[in-house]
C-alpha cells in the first residue's frame, strides 16, 4: 500500500495568490516590512516558518519572538479570511474533492496532507474548499521550519494513524520546492500545474504533471507507476 501525501496551496486548493498577497500583507502590518521578495525560492526552505524567520533575520538582525510570531499569524489568518469572503471562498482545485474520496475508499493507498504553511491557515482553506479534513494525518509549519521535516512527521504520523509501514510515498504538489524535498526525501513525485509552472516541474525531473484531477484515470496510473528515488539523488 502507498502513502499518498498532499501539498495544500496550488495542490488542492487554488489559494496561491491569496496566500502570497496575505502574507506580503501581513509582514507590513505587523512589522512594516514593505520591501520583502516574494520570489519564495530565495529563502532557504518554502515555508511559512522559514520565510518569516529569514525576513526578520535581514530586516531586524534577529530571529521573530514567539509573540510576534503569534501576532502575525492571527493577522494572517484574517486577512486570508476576509479575502476568501471578498471572492465567495477558497475554491478547491478541480476534482480534487473527488480524488480525496476515492483515494480515501481505496485499499491501495491511505492519505496525508504535508504542506509548507501553518496548521490554522492550510485548515481554514481546507474547510472553505470544502475538502477532507478530518481522520487525515498531517504535518505543517508548524511542526518544521523545512519542507523535509514536514514530510518526514506527516510520514509518521501516517504510519501511526492507520498502523502500517509505508515504504513507497508519492507526494504530490504544484512548485519546484516540492519536487526538490520529494527527491530529497526518497519520495516519488506528482505535480499539479500547468503552464510555466509545469515546465518546471518537468525540467526539475517530473514525469507526470496534471493541471487538476479532472483525469482521474490518468492520475491513478501516475500514482500506480509511482516508484521513490534513492534518498538525496538528483534527478536530471
């Protein structure tokens, strides 16, 4: 049996410009920070942990204090709140609703979320997409500042949740960063994305990149030929 395990944002829900343009915001409001790179493949890891302690790092020489980091993430929070209200929700990503269920009905594979922001916000856009949440192990920000952490924790919550062993994971995500810890991590990969940010998924080693669920076939033979790496092996 595999473990199937899930980016969020751009994965399941498409939610990667609300997530950009609340955080950017955030880190004004609360630091009045307003000269930050949004080009996320600048910092060391891809996560809300990280980012937000290596932009405080350059801009006040100090990591965040455990109160200003639960200030922004309050702040973030709402501010993502109130733009899914402006836009009638998170809107999941097309046919991933139905790809949860069978993957879930399945008895070929069981089901984990790993995603690189923190536990409140990736819920809230879970919910307000109206996708699974509930008796799925997960893993976030909070639990590691780097992407291979959180798939590591997710990995053994899994494998304690449903009291199994799972030597073949596929991970399935939308950016170059999650295709890099995948490899990193000895998982096999599935990217969801299309366009620009699928040519690189595919030039970063991706053999199969879907722009949603809606070939749901497809999907489950990607999954079935899906065979990890060697731990740290590049992928040309």
């Amino acid at each position: 049996m595999k473990l199937v395990m899930f980016d969020i944002d751009g994965t399941l829900t498409e939610s990667n410009n609300l997530d950009n343009e609340s955080y950017l915001q955030a880190l004004y409001e609360v630091f009045g920070f307003s000269e930050v790179s949004s080009d996320w493949t600048s910092y060391t890891h891809v996560t809300d942990a990280c980012i937000l302690k290596e932009v405080c790092q350059s801009k006040l020489g100090r990591i965040p204090s455990s109160s200003e980091v639960e200030a922004f993430q309050q702040r973030f929070l709402e501010l993502l709140i109130d733009g899914a209200e402006a836009h009638s929700g998170v809107k999941a990503i097309p046919s991933s609703s139905d790809m949860l269920k069978k993957l879930l009905a399945s008895s070929d594979y069981q089901v984990a979320y790993a995603g690189g922001g923190w536990t409140a916000s990736a819920i809230f856009k879970l919910k307000s997409a109206h996708l699974p949440i509930d008796y799925i192990p997960c893993a976030f920000s909070d639990d590691d500042e780097s992407r291979e952490g959180i798939m590591a924790i997710a990995h053994s919550r899994a494998e304690i949740y449903y009291n199994q062993l799972f030597s073949e994971v596929v991970y399935v995500g939308d950016g170059v960063w999650d295709i890099r810890s995948a490899h990193k991590s000895g998982y096999s990969f599935i990217g969801i994305a299309s366009d620009n940010e699928a040519k690189a998924l595919f030039n970063e080693g991706a053999t199969d990149v879907f722009p949603n669920y809606d070939d749901y076939e497809s999907f489950l033979l990607a999954l079935k030929k899906a065979t990890g790496i060697t731990k740290g092996e590049t992928v040309s």
